[in-house]
C-alpha cells in the first residue's frame, strides 16, 4: 500500500508499462542453469510492474518507514500536554500500540526482538491514557514485566523526561541540560555542532524543556510501575572520579548546583537564542529535519515560551506531525519517525534501470525530474565546519534543507546517471554540484559520514543526557563506500580523494572479511554496500579484501539458499554477524556483492537468486517483517518496506542483464 504526503492512503496510478515493454539482455549460456535464469527474468518481470505502478503521479516512491511504538506513545503524550488530544485519534493509536504487544507483556525495538523496557514504559503509560485499566490482563502482564526489569528508575533518559512532564518523575533526577550550551564557540567541547545533526536538533529545544522544567498533573498514578512506590528512585552508584563517566556525574551536580543560582536575565536570553536557532531551522512543510522527535521537542520548547498553537510556526509543525501519520485498513494509526521519498526514488530508479527499464521511459524520466527538483542549493547547518563549501546535496526526506544527506547525495547522482533526460544540460550541472559537495563533505580521515564533516568528539557519548543510540555521526563504510562507487563511475577513481576513501575502506574491514554496516543491518549491508564500490573503483575480483568478503559471505549463506542477519549482531558479532532468518533485502546485497565480485555463475549466487525467485509473492513484491535498516544501532531499528522491493530488483536485473559500472561511462569527467 502507497500513502499520500499527509500519510492517508493514497491510489496506485495506472499502470505505464507493461512486462512486454522492458528490455532485457541475453544472457549467455554458460551464466548458470537454464532454470535459475528463467526464474531470475520471470521474477524480475513481476519485480518491476510492481515498483512501476508504485510511482507516485510525482515522479517519487515512498514506503511505510516503520520503526516501533515510542513514536505513537509520545505522539499521544504531546497531544495530551499540550491539550489537543481527541478520542479518535487516541483509540487509533492505542489499537496500533495494542497490536504491537508481544504474548509476554512487552514490547520490542524491533520485530522479534527482545522485550525494550523503555519501550514498554511508554507504551503502556500511552494506553493507560487512552482508558486501559492496569487490572486489564495485557496491562497487568506489562507492569509485571516492568516491574522485572528494575521499573522506571530503569528506563532511559528521554523515557523520564516524559514521565517528569506529567509529575511521574522529578526533575531533580534527571541529568541537567542548561540552555546556556547554545552559546558555546565551535571550538568549545561539547558545543552543539560536536552532535549529530539529529541529535543536536533534538538537544536544543530540551535545554529549553530542562530549564522550564513544566508538570501537566497527570489523571493517575504510576505505581504500579515503580518495584517499590515509597522509593521509586533509588540511588544510583557514583563512578569513579578517575573515570569519564565520573567526570560527568560531577559535571552534572555541578550543573544542578549553577541553576539554583544561575542569572534569571541570563538563562531567559540563553533560552531565547535556542528558541531563535529553532525557528530558523523550520522547514518549508513545518516540520524540523523532516524527523519526528525535534520536531515533537521543538513544539513544546516554543510552547513553553509562550508560543500559542494559533502562531504560524506551531501550526505548522503540529500539521507537519500529522503527515507523519499512516493509516491501515482496520482503522489502526501508525506514526512514522521518518518519510525517505529521496531515498526511495533514487534507490527505486537504478533497480528499474538495471532490471531493463529504458533510460527514457517516462517514470524514470519524471523520477528524475522530481530528484532534481529536490536538490538543496542553500547553506545548511553542514557549513559550519565547511563555510567556503557550496551547497548541492539532497536530503532523505520530502524537506529537510538544512541537513542533506552525503549518502543520499551519492545515490542521487548514481541514479540521474541511469536516466536520458530531456534536459542533459540540468542533470549535468546538478551532478556536478552534488559530486563537488560530496568531495567537500570528505573528513580528515579520508571517509565520509552521513550529514557531518570530522562529527568524531568522543565526549557527547559520555554526557548522562544521552543514554540512548548515536550522538555522533562518524565516517560509515556504508556511506563511504557509495561516495566512493558514485566518484567512479564520474571518472574519479584515480582522484586522490577517493583513494583515500578506498584506503580507509580497506582498512576497515573485519578480520572475517565482511565491513560493519551503520544505517543497515549490518555485516550483510556493509559488505554489499564496499564490494560494489571497490569493484566500480577498478578492483579486480581477485584482489585480497574481495575474495575475503566472497568467502565470507558464502559461509554465512543460509541452508535455503537466502542471506540474513539479526539485528543483535551489533551486541554479539561473534554470534549473530552474518546470522538471522533470510530476508530478500539482505538477500539481494549479499548478491550484489558476489556478483560485483565476478561470481555470477558461482553455485551461491544461483541459490541466492533461485531463493529471491522462489520467495517472491504473486503480485511481483516480497514478505519483510524484520528490520533490515538502523536509525541507531541496535537502540532505534527501521523497517524501510521498500527495501525489500527496490534492492531485490536491483540484484535480479544485475544477475540478468550484468554489472551496469563494468565500465564507467563518464571516465573523462575531471575532478570537481
């Protein structure tokens, strides 16, 4: 099922094209069993009339980006503290929630994962408010398990800081967060550009939340989820002084100790110079950094400081969250962390082209046209540490100008490369923008991370505050190794900065000979994401790092001839690195690796395929409920439902009809 921008369902349009109307290479004889190819083609057939008749009439795709019930449960909480909660939209998202409660009483980050205590917390606290009565049989199951698990003193930062907005924590006893930090220099440790984009984003508006400090009285009381209601914040051990995490614990009290004394005057301008770094960074659609969670801090910082609902900014990001809404067929209400429109498309064109689709069919064409009318050409918060950078990104979302996305960017320029667009000219000037900024966007160690140049402080992860998934944003393999495939088939493979990205690349990988996959899961996505791009940069199949990862990847190969992997590898490489039921999107990376190696006849490769076509559901689409990318590692988990579409798509048209970067088109391109 599509959906519509403000989340609705939304009619497939007719159908452009039909089976008979892609082109398909022959495929030579030797390329494996007569069976496996026709399977491959059938499959591949079905694969894009699917992703075709996906389209939006716009030129982009979209798929649900489902994560986990926190984001329904705060959903519900902002809603209530700040007064505009309706019994419609509760019952919606409690029917969603409810449906999401595992036989045990709890619930996960991700689809058969463990019980999440914070998780938990929230979403029964969310259901509670919607009229679940804690003698209720699934309510009684969760408390009980809750209770198990050490209670709310247990849970996570933001998990209390909830709590705390409804009297069910003090403030007291949560880590201080002064407003004053938005005034410390760049060079300052610890200032708000040593975050992440996502995490700085959110860290503002909460310096507002910290220092307002607000109770809405809640209907009820939580006691039921404390081990024990007369003490239901027991002392927590102090770390040793020699030790960072005792250097922050005494930070911490000594930041206590400055807000009982801290200048009024002061602390209001602090706190209006973060509101105005807020503002500033509303995007066109009200939203902020076209994700849900500063976009949910921001309203209630600018609440707190006497913005009306009625003000043009908070009406338009409260109707900015509104579009983060999906709603299913039995009336049940979802909530999006995320929309990835950018990153579908682009991902969706180079499947329709290496599947056979010609490079002026008209979808691609109208696909490209969007892509292009996506491009950022403003400064955005990436200028900070590159002022003299000229802009020329794209981003993941539908608006996000202030933070484009390297990777995104890379894939971009991958895509309109695969389409013969009406105006050349444009798509030309556009690539090379993106090219230069991705070049631009290069760290000091040669690798690329995903929004920041050189974001490596090691301090942020050490503060109290942020217990909970990734607060920087360091170079990835993932995300370097598309920079990399992307510069060569530009022609820059020989430049020195992608070979400096080559080297740290090679540097990289794990003694076993697979690469750890940041924004997908894990070992599988970084090993399908560097051989590629190591091949496309002239690396012969044989050399060491790729027979390395061929083996690799054909030892963890599963019985039925599929590839996956748990998302707990990123606790126990040992035990779940490469290991987890079969999926068809990690299926087909594990393929575009072999195949980008040379193995294309290889006994692994016809398995994986043979599995891909075996699996594949009558109208062309593929079954994936496990979470196959990562906001955070193992914390915040995504189930991107396109993925299991475009990459399987992908691994088929190159089995079919070859690598597209065997030979790179534009090698006299020079460097930007």
């Amino acid at each position: 099922m599509t959906a519509t921008t403000d989340g609705s369902p939304g009619a497939l349009p007719p159908r452009a094209t039909s089976a008979s109307d892609i082109r398909t290479e022959p495929t030579p004889a030797a390329a494996g069993p007569a069976g496996v190819r026709d399977a491959a083609a059938h499959a591949m057939r079905r694969a894009t009339e699917f992703l075709l008749a996906a389209q939006d009439a716009q030129g982009w795709w979209k798929g649900d980006l489902e994560t986990n019930v926190t984001m329904d449960a705060e959903d519900l909480l902002l809603r209530r503290f700040l007064g505009i909660e309706d019994h419609g939209t509760t019952q919606a998202a409690a029917l969603f929630i409810r449906g999401e409660q595992r036989e045990d009483g709890t619930w996960a980050s991700f689809y058969g994962g463990p019980g999440e205590l914070s998780t938990t917390i929230e979403a029964y606290v969310a259901l509670r408010l919607a009229g679940d009565a804690p003698e209720d049989p699934h309510m009684a199951r969760a408390a009980a398990w809750i209770r198990g698990q050490g209670g709310i003193a247990a849970a996570r930062v933001f998990t209390r800081i909830w709590l705390a907005l409804f009297g069910w924590w003090k403030w007291d006893d949560l880590p201080e967060l002064p407003p004053e930090l938005i005034w410390f220099p760049r060079w300052a440790p610890l200032n708000i550009y040593d975050f992440g984009c996502w995490a700085r984003q959110t860290i503002v508006p909460l310096t507002v939340v910290s220092a307002k400090r607000p109770v809405r009285p809640a209907p009820f009381a939580l006691d039921e989820l404390h081990t024990d209601p007369r003490r239901p914040r027991p002392a927590r051990p102090r770390a040793g002084l020699a030790s960072w995490d005792g250097v922050f614990q005494r930070l911490d009290r000594a930041l206590h100790a400055y807000r009982r004394v801290a200048p009024r005057r002061l602390r209001g301008a602090a706190m209006n110079s973060a509101a105005r770094w807020i503002i500033e960074r509303q995007e066109n659609d009200g939203c902020w950094g076209g994700i849900q969670p500063p976009a949910v801090y921001s309203v209630i910082a600018l609440y707190l400081l006497g913005y009306d609902l009625d003000h043009p900014v908070m009406r338009e990001g409260l109707a900015s969250l509104d579009r983060f809404a999906v709603w299913r067929e039995d009336g049940a209400r979802m909530i999006e962390a995320c929309q990835s429109p950018v990153w579908d498309t682009c991902l969706a064109t180079i499947a329709l082209a290496d599947a056979g689709v010609p490079a002026d069919h008209p979808q691609l064409v109208r696909a490209a046209d969007w892509m292009l009318g996506e491009e950022i050409v403003r400064p955005g918060d990436w200028a900070v540490k590159r002022p003299g950078l000229p802009p020329g990104g794209w981003a993941f979302e539908f608006h996000n100008d202030n933070y484009p996305d390297i990777d995104d960017t890379a894939e971009v320029v991958l895509a309109l490369r695969r389409v013969e667009h009406h105006d050349p000219e444009r798509v030309e000037k556009a690539i090379g923008r993106g090219v230069r900024w991705n070049l631009g966007m290069q760290s000091r160690n040669g690798a690329w991370g995903a929004f920041d140049v050189d974001n490596t402080s090691p301090l942020p992860n050490r503060l109290p505050f942020c217990d909970f998934g990734e607060v920087i944003d360091p170079p990835s393999a993932d995300v370097t190794a598309h920079v990399v495939e992307m510069l060569a088939v530009e022609g820059l493979a020989h430049d020195p900065r992608t070979r400096r990205g080559i080297e740290w690349l090679l540097a990289e990988q794990e003694e076993n000979g697979s690469w750890f996959g940041r924004w997908g899961v894990n070992y599988v996505y970084g090993t399908g994401s560097v051989v590629p791009a190591l091949a496309a940069a002239g690396l012969p199949g044989s050399h060491p790092a790729i027979r390395r990862a061929v083996t690799w990847l054909e030892t963890v190969q599963n019985d039925d001839g599929g590839w996956g992997e748990d998302l707990r590898s990123y606790r126990d490489a040992a035990g779940w690195g490469g290991r987890g039921v079969s999926t068809a999107s990690q299926t087909a990376w594990a393929l575009l690796a072999l195949l980008a190696a040379g193995e294309r006849d290889s006994r692994a490769v016809e398995r994986g395929i043979a599995w891909l076509a075996r699996t594949q559901l009558a109208d062309g689409s593929w079954d994936e409920p496990y979470f196959t990318g990562t906001g955070f590692p193992w914390d915040f988990s995504i189930n991107y439902h396109l993925y299991r579409q475009v990459f399987p798509l992908t691994a088929l048209g190159r089995y079919v009809n070859g690598e597209p970067f065997a030979a790179p088109r534009h090698s006299s391109r020079r460097a930007h």
